[in-house]
C-alpha cells in the first residue's frame, strides 16, 4: 500500500498525545511529535553541522526518517508557559520535515499545523481531539501530579498557546475547526482507547489499512 500519514491536533489532556502513540504502536509506525521540533530548531538557529548532515539524509532513501528518530524522545507533557511568538523560519523548516516524512512513510504526526502543511495531499487523515475540562483537568492531575489550579491553568496557557499557533500560521483559520479534519472525537464520551479503534477502522474505510494490519498493544489509560 502506499504511505499515508495520520495528523493529530488535540486540547491539553485530553490524551490525543496518548491516542496517537496507541494507534502508531497498533499499525507498526511511527509516531512524531517533539523531535520534529528539535531538529527544525536547530536548522532555524543554522546549526551549519546538523543542516549538512540532514541534507544529506533527504537525500538518502531512508536515511532521513531514521535520523530523526535518532533524535531524543520528549518524555511526559510538554505544557506552554510562554505566549505565542512567531517564528517564520522555524516553521518553515518544521513544514519541510512534516513533508518529507510524508513523502518516505507512513506515520503519524502530532501538533505543529500538520494538518494544514499537509492539507492537499490525498493520503493524510486528520484527527482533532476534544474533551470536557473537567476529564482534561482530572488527566492532567494524574499525569503531571499537581493540584486542579495548577492543571487548569496548564490546560488555559497551552491550548491558548496551540491556538494562537494555528491561527497565525494557517493565516486565521481556527484550530477547533472541524471543517479542518476527518474526524473530530470526544475523548471521554468516545473512550481514549475506542478513539483509537475509531480511527483504524476510518483508515480501513479510506482504503489505507488492512484489519489484518492492526496489532492491539494493550489497554490504553
């Protein structure tokens, strides 16, 4: 089958992070969120070692992909304390690695506008997570072991943060749009596990999936 590539958007605790490494590990692919950051940061700061290094490996079959996940792994949440400041640059290069990971394999991609640097391309899926902040403040509890005031100020900042983000690079459309995605989900309603069922039998509707190619890992919390 050819690539396809499934892109996330998703308020803070709602477990979209959580529902997209789930159906990554369930269909053998990878999952990008935070090293597609990593290495557009160093490209925009013309780290000249690195920027040489990541040329030849879009040059390279394969070679590339596999550089990036050689890049460290974000471990838990990552929340905004900051506002949102434009970047140009970093974005640019950040949208160039978004396509070129499109172009060598099937994946599936969390956060950075993906769905829209991605939008004309015939073999994406977009996915956007929503849930109640009630269910996202109790997440973000367990998660992060801090008081409800602090996760809900967490939540505020962040998804703030991620709207704004969208919002200028998608030159003012809105990040809780559903006309920007396949599928829009409840997380406490749907299940963050049924999410991921959901999605694997939509990539089934699509044509991009195989049920045979669908690998349960185990009970998604």
């Amino acid at each position: 089958m050819d690539n396809f590539v499934v892109t996330f958007a998703r308020g803070f605790g709602t477990g979209g992070k959580a529902i997209a490494s789930q159906l990554a590990k369930e269909l053998g692919i990878h999952c990008y969120e935070n090293r597609i950051l990593t290495l557009a940061s160093q490209l925009s700061g013309l780290d000249e070692n690195v920027f040489q290094e990541v040329n030849e490996k879009l040059r390279e079959e394969g070679g590339f992909t596999s550089f990036l996940r050689g890049l460290p792994r974000a471990k838990g949440y990552i929340s905004r304390n900051e506002k949102f400041k434009s970047d140009d640059r970093l974005f640019e290069y950040q949208s160039q690695i978004i396509n070129e990971l499109a172009d060598k394999e099937s994946c599936v991609i969390v956060g950075k506008c993906a769905d829209y640097v991605l939008k004309n391309r015939p073999n994406v899926v977009s996915i956007y997570i929503e849930a109640p902040r009630a269910f996202c403040v109790e997440r973000t509890i367990a998660n992060m072991g801090v008081p409800p005031e602090v996760a809900n100020a967490t939540i505020e900042r962040t998804d703030k943060f991620r709207a704004d983000y969208y919002k200028y690079y998608t030159h003012g459309n809105y990040w809780t749009n559903p006309v920007n995605y396949d599928l829009t989900l409840n997380s406490e309603r749907v299940g963050v596990e049924n999410c991921v069922k959901t999605i694997e039998q939509y990539l089934i509707i699509k044509g991009f999936i195989k049920a045979d190619m669908i690998k349960p890992v185990g009970e998604l919390k």
